[in-house]
C-alpha cells in the first residue's frame, strides 16, 4: 500500500511530498500495520569528497494503530544521473524481533538448533545479510547430528566427529530428510565461501530447504512414538 507523504528537506529547508511503500507490519507488535504516518525528513547522503549526492534517506514515523505505538522506517532512494529514483523501504526501527516456534518433539531433539536458528533468524531481520546464512548452516549441523544421534545411539562419539556431508551421505536412512539436508548443507556452504556455487538460490530457500526437513524429521519422531503404543 502506498502512503503520500509531506517531507522537510533538512538542507534545503522546504516541504515536499511523495508517495513511498508503507510497512506490511508493525515491527513492535508484528501485526498487519494499518496505521499511520506522523511525520518525514529527507537528508542527502554525499560521496567521500563531499561534492556530489549519492542518494537520500527519507526518515518517516508511522503509528500503529494495533499496539499504539510508533516506529521509525528508512527509506533510500539512489540519485542516477541526476534524477531522484523512487524510495525503497530500507530498514524499521526499534523492532522486536518475533522467534520462531518448534514443537516440543524438535525443541527436546535438539535445543541448540532451536536457540542457533532463532540467532540467525534475529541477524536476518537485522539486516545482517552476510552472516545470517552461517547461522542457518550451523544450526542445520546440529539438527542434522542431533538427530542422528537420536536415531543411533551406539554411535555417538563418531557421529558427533564426523563432517557434515559425511554424517548425511553415510548415516541418514530416510531418503526425504537426506536430500533436504544435502541442499541445505550446500547453500549453507555457498554462504561461507568466497565463492557461490548456487547462484539460483539464497538464504530464502536454505530456509524452506531447513524448514521442511524439520517437519519430516517431526513427523518420524511422532510415528515412533506412536509405535510405542500398546494396544489394550
């Protein structure tokens, strides 16, 4: 949805107006944002020597409406050749950041993936976009040998010294859960590496690659324990 609003050019002193992208959420409440904007002031952002514009940041409060508080949100807008580009929203602030929710049979499995996992998650909505994959890729290490741990545990100490790749190619048995495991494991590599061998494909996938093989790995830990069931 896209919100008119009046600007002060903090340099040259005069009003304007335009319209931008307003939020999709609250970043305090993360509800659905159908507030709105209270104020704006643009400031130029210039090249080292001073001389030339680079760009414009618009600063807009906004009020929501859910949780009665208010926000600030960026927005950059690049200067090509002399023209002004459309704003793009760049960043919110403050912000809670909302942690992910694992079902109990995941969050026992393995706590520390739990706790890596929402790290990477609060980096990501950070903005800290150069190191949230390695969180993702670490937290897919200890899931991925936690549960092999859990599925053999005569093996303990050689799982738990194994490679990663060695661990999934050798020791997981349900065909699903090793392929997801494998792609992730890969894009997780891309995100550590100079350079990207999976060029289609980024953190957004390495999440729902990661995503998915928790829920196989939900799934057969639940049919074990229904397997424990006796009847009567």
């Amino acid at each position: 949805m896209k919100v008119r609003i009046q600007y002060k050019d903090i340099e040259y002193n005069g009003n304007f107006e335009e319209y931008v992208v307003a939020p999709k959420e609250c970043p305090m409440c993360n509800a659905s944002f159908g507030g709105k904007y209270i104020f704006a002031h643009r400031a130029p952002q210039y090249d080292t020597d001073n001389n030339t514009i680079l760009a414009y940041q618009t600063y807009v409060t906004y009020h929501c409406n859910n949780c009665g508080k208010s926000f600030l949100a960026i927005y950059n807008s690049k200067v090509h050749n002399g023209e002004t580009l459309n704003s793009q929203l760049f960043d919110l602030a403050p912000k809670t950041i909302r942690k992910e929710s694992f079902q109990p049979e995941i969050e026992q499995l393995s706590p520390k993936f739990v706790d890596i996992y929402n790290e990477a998650l609060y980096a990501e909505k950070s903005n800290l976009n150069e190191i949230c994959g390695l969180g993702y890729r670490k937290a897919l290490e200890f899931l991925v040998k936690d549960y092999l741990i859990k599925m053999k545990p005569n093996e303990i100490e050689k799982i738990s010294k194994m490679p990663l790749s060695t661990a999934i190619l050798q020791k997981i048995d349900n065909p699903k859960i090793k392929v997801l495991a494998e792609r992730c494991a890969w894009l997780g590599n891309d995100e550590a590496h100079y350079i990207r061998k999976h060029n289609n494909y980024d953190v957004s996938n390495l999440k729902d690659f990661l995503k998915t093989m928790v829920s196989f790995i939900e799934c057969e830990l639940l049919v074990e324990k229904a397997l424990q069931i006796e009847r009567k």
